[in-house]
C-alpha cells in the first residue's frame, strides 16, 4: 500500500470523528473526492429529480471526472486536515 493511500484511509477516519457535523457542500465535497478517489470516474445513471440527496452527490462527484484518483486522494486528506484542525 502506498502512502497516500495510507494516509487516505486515516483522513476517511478521523473525518469520522469530528466534533460537528460539516456543512452540507462540504460534506458533498467529501463524498466526491472519496467517491474519485476510490472508484473513478462516475458512473451509472443521474438520479431523477425526486431523490435530491442522490442526484446532488452524483453531481458532485461526476464534476471530478477526469481528476485522477490520487489527486483526488489528497484533495480529501488536504480537506480532512482543515476540517480536523477547526
């Protein structure tokens, strides 16, 4: 395993642990950056309008298309640390 993957495992858990609960854009940054970061680039279909939960995080995610899964990787642990230090 490498390190940034190392580190990435640990960012996925202390973000766990955090005090309060982040804001919803940054929560769906979070997601996006794992989402790129452990499987690629989206996939699958949009999710229809009525499930706005679900067709929010895919808009997230698929707006990293492209960026390559250890970009994305420590675009998570960077944001993990900022999170993990407020």
């Amino acid at each position: 395993m490498s390190e940034l993957q190392t580190h990435f495992e640990k960012a996925t858990r202390d973000v766990q642990t955090l005090s309060r609960r982040p804001e919803n854009v940054t929560l769906l940054k979070l997601y996006a950056l794992f989402k790129q970061g452990t499987v690629g680039d989206s996939s699958g279909k949009r999710p229809g309008f009525t499930d706005v939960a679900g067709r929010a995080k895919y808009d997230a995610w698929s707006s990293l298309n492209g960026m390559s899964k250890d970009e994305a990787m420590q675009g998570y642990i960077d944001l993990a640390s900022i999170l993990l230090k407020i």
